[in-house]
C-alpha cells in the first residue's frame, strides 16, 4: 500500500461493521483461569487500543515491531534505554535541547558517555572506539536543518557493531523511512505531525530488530510511560490525515523560503538542503521533500523582538508540525538545556527563529511576514 492508503486503512474489520476502531479504556483484563494468560493482562503491559496504534506505526514505517510513549522523550528514553554503562554514543552537537539534557544528565549517571560533534559527516572509522555502541542522528538537524548522509553513517556504525538511532520527527514516514535504509531504532514525537493539532502528547518507537523490540517493550512495562487509550485512538484518527497535511504545509514552505529570499531584512534561510549543494542531492537521494519547517535569521540591526510582536498569525511557542504556524527561538526556548558554548558548536545562534509552517492561507503567512518584518525595521 501508498502510504496514504496504509495511513487510513492499515487498520480495519472492526466489530458491527464501525469504520473507526473502539476505545477499550479498561485498566485491566480477566485471564484465563486454567492457564493464568491472556493476551492483554494490564494496560501499562499492553491494551487493545495502543496495539492497534501500534500496529499503524509499525505499518507506516515499514517495521515489524512498533511501541507507543506518552511522549517524544519518552520515546527517546525507552530507546536510549538500550545502552549500557561503559556504552559511548555520539550524537549531532545540534540535536534536540531535550535530547541533549536526556544525554547530559541522565544517561551520564548510568555511565554512559556522550560525544557531541560538529558534523557526523566528518566521522570516520577512526573515530568509533570499541565502547562506541550507538550513533543518534537527527536529519534534518533541528533547528539548523543540517543533512546527515543516514547509508553513510549505518554504513560506518554497523562496520564497528553499533547501532543507528534516528529521530525522523521532522521527515515523518510520509517523506523519509529510515528503516529501508537500515536504521536500527526510529523514533518519533508524534505530538508533531503524526498528531498535527498542537493538543496531544505521544510518541514512537519502530525497529525490525527483535532483540531491540524486547528491550524497547521491557521500557514501556519498566517505566510505564505508555499512551493511554483514548490517546492512541485520537492518534490513529489523526494519523490518518498526516500525508494530506504535510503536502499542503510543504507547498506552503516552498512558498515561504523563496519569498524570505527576496526580503533584504532576512539574512539567512535555513531549510532541509540549503547548505550545500551536497546536502541538497544527499536529502533528495533519502527524503521525498524538504519538509515543513524553516529557520532564518534578520539581518543585523534589526529587532527581532519587534518583529515578533508584529506577527497576527504564528505563535510565539514551542513545538512544530501542527496545523498552525508557529515561531520561536530555539536558544531561549527548545535548546535552553544546553550551555551557551553547546549553542555555539552546534551552531544556534540567540538571534536564530525557527518557523513551523502551518496549513493557513499562504497569502495570508506571506502579508503577515511582511508587515512584521516592516515593523522589525522601524
């Protein structure tokens, strides 16, 4: 199936002909008295309504095993959960301000070391140590938009027994499949596009290595940070409409990123391929588009407070991949865990917005871009 019929009808022959799954809210479940199993026991185990979720996500990615979180961290630390102490990963010195905290201050008392770099596509086998147990890649970097070379990087990880982590919230299954690339974990927070309308948190974990599906499980019945059930189903439904959305938002971005060029107020525009033309075709060889979120910079001298101020339509917030456009600043807002030195190697600059494109009038984002940009002058 086309990812837009899996994402509607990868779940199906429901009781009393329903188009739409049931919720089964139950916390827990009778067993059979002769053998004391069932196939559901306790929800934080499993639950019907999360299984189904389940079986979407893993559909959606290409995967054999797919888990649900109550949240993108929670996603992250069920699949971070897999190293051990002694254990080395390298991450992007750009990745997720929350990710990075999770590394910095948690796995860091469970004995795990962290390395940060500039480019993953600098590393070479010379850089991976026996103790080198997993390489996390975020391609689109956030919120620099930098592009990883993922066949390069399993490549070289898989040569030296690691593993590949990839968080593809930004890409999502609808414009990139790590897995087919041969990508160990994928994780998501399905709070962005997978759920799309800003109120709901989840997210996913897919892999089509058993022995890492037991492992990413034991976290979810371990540590309980599993969705509940009208949350998975509320997230199936908006699945749904996912490639439907991001065809929309991207057109949207398209229109954005060329009108931004033309305005001598902006600087830079960042966006999935513009840093090289490298990076363009390395995107274009793994991706099926660029995406729904951009980041820029004014030129120097003007106020970027003033210009914030002005905007009628993008909140000032946190979070992307709704359907309404949203703005921040990532050094003061989604990268605040890390130090300013941190920022700085990974290029997050105080005075770098981010920009989540929504589905809104594209006219309507253009004349309000406009006018705030105008005031940003003055």
């Amino acid at each position: 199936m086309h990812i837009q019929t899996a994402a509607v009808h990868t779940l199906k022959d429901f009781e009393h002909g329903a188009v739409v799954p049931p919720v089964h809210m139950a916390s827990t479940f009778e067993l059979d008295r002769s053998t004391d199993s069932g196939a559901f026991a306790y929800q934080r185990g499993a639950n019907p309504t999360r299984a189904q979720l389940e079986t979407v996500l893993a559909a959606l990615d290409g995967a054999e095993h797919g888990f649900a979180f109550a949240s993108g961290m929670a996603a992250t630390a069920a699949a971070l959960s897999v190293l051990a102490q002694g254990d080395e990963i390298i991450l992007p010195a750009s990745v997720y301000g929350g990710t990075y905290r999770f590394v910095d201050r948690v796995l860091s008392t469970r004995g795990v070391t962290a390395r940060f770099v500039d480019d993953l596509a600098d590393l070479t086998d010379e850089d991976l140590t026996p103790a080198t147990r997993a390489i996390f890649v975020e391609t689109p970097a956030n919120p620099t938009l930098r592009i990883t070379d993922l066949r390069a990087i399993i490549a070289l990880a898989h040569r030296h027994d690691a593993l590949v982590i990839v968080d593809n919230t930004f890409m999502t299954p609808v414009l990139q499949r790590p897995l087919d690339l041969g990508a160990d974990l994928v994780i998501q927070s399905a709070t962005k596009y997978l759920a799309g309308l800003s109120d709901l948190l989840a997210g996913a974990v897919t892999t089509n290595d058993a022995a890492l599906a037991e492992a990413i499980h034991l976290a979810q019945v371990a540590t309980g940070g599993v969705l509940a059930p009208l949350d998975s189903f509320r997230l199936i439904q908006a699945i749904k409409t996912v490639p439907l959305r991001l065809e929309r938002q991207q057109e949207n971005t398209r229109a954005l990123i060329e009108h931004l060029r033309t305005r001598p107020e902006v600087a830079v525009v960042n966006f999935a391929g513009s840093h090289s033309e490298e990076e363009a075709r390395l995107h274009a060889s793994q991706a099926a588009g660029i995406g729904a979120v951009l980041s820029f910079e004014l030129a120097e001298g003007l106020n970027s407070t003033a210009f914030l101020r002005a905007l009628r339509y993008p909140a000032f917030a946190v979070s992307l991949g709704g359907v309404e456009t949203l703005i921040c600043r990532p050094a003061t807002m989604t990268h605040e865990a890390m130090t300013p030195e941190a920022r700085q190697q990974a290029g997050i600059s105080d005075e770098l917005l981010r920009l989540s494109v929504g589905i809104e009038d594209i006219a309507d984002l253009i004349e309000d871009l406009d006018q705030a940009l105008d005031a940003a002058r003055g």
